[in-house]
C-alpha cells in the first residue's frame, strides 16, 4: 500500500470511528493551511491507516486499549475524545468502569481520579445533564 492509499483507507476509518463532523473540521482546518497539517496527514496515514485499519483487532478492542493507554500517559484531554467515542465503537459504560478501575490500581489513584473525573464530564454532557462537581 502506498502512502496515498494509507492515507485514503485512514481517512475512511478516521471517519468510521471519529464521525464526519470531526473529520471534516480537521480538514478544513488543514486546507486552511492550519499549523498541524503535516501532524494531521501524519496520524490520519499511520495511526488510523496502518493500525486501526488492521485487521487483527476490532475498532471496540482498539478502543478500549487506546483508552487505557491514555489513562496511564494522563493524557485526559485526548481520554475524553476518546470516551466521547466508546460508544460507537461497541463499548458499553459498564466496560469503561472497568477499564478506568483496573487502570486506577496499575496507573495509580492520581492517573484513576483524573480519568473518572473526565468520563463523569463526557458522559454527563451526552446525557443533557449539567457537568459534575
């Protein structure tokens, strides 16, 4: 596969998983000439075109480790796109539970606290009701 086509079979599964919106923010962005275009082309033909395309995991899999990945890096920014996301790729919030309390004993409290905390703020926003404090 060449790097066009990586990036067109990235683009694809970027939008299976992220939505049309978001994609198609991102690249306005970049056709505007945004500072990250080559970031944006970057992860669109590595991360969602070489590993999320693979086949040897499905996208709730890939989810649920990207997550837990996130967790442990306290990088709760990108954990609550990610959380946001969960659902569509087949993952129910009982699972994310999960995730966030064996996280918590292999990351530590600090890195737990903060993911809960974001999973409260994502998931009380999908359900109309006021953020947690």
């Amino acid at each position: 596969m060449d790097e066009k086509e990586r990036f067109e079979s990235g683009l694809a599964m970027r939008r299976k998983v992220l939505g049309d919106d978001y994609v198609d923010r991102a690249l306005a962005r970049q056709n505007a000439g945004a500072f990250d275009t080559e970031f944006q082309e970057l992860i669109t033909r590595h991360a969602w075109g070489e590993i999320w395309s693979r086949p040897g995991l499905d996208r709730r899999t890939r989810s649920l480790i990207s997550m837990a990945i996130l967790v442990a890096l306290n990088r709760d920014d990108e954990l609550r796109l990610h959380l946001s996301l969960s659902k569509g790729n087949g993952v129910t919030r009982a699972e994310v539970n999960e995730l966030l309390l064996q996280a918590t004993v292999y990351c530590g409290v600090p890195a737990g606290r903060g993911a809960f905390i974001a999973a409260n703020e994502v998931f009380a926003a999908e359900d109309g009701e006021p953020p947690p404090r």
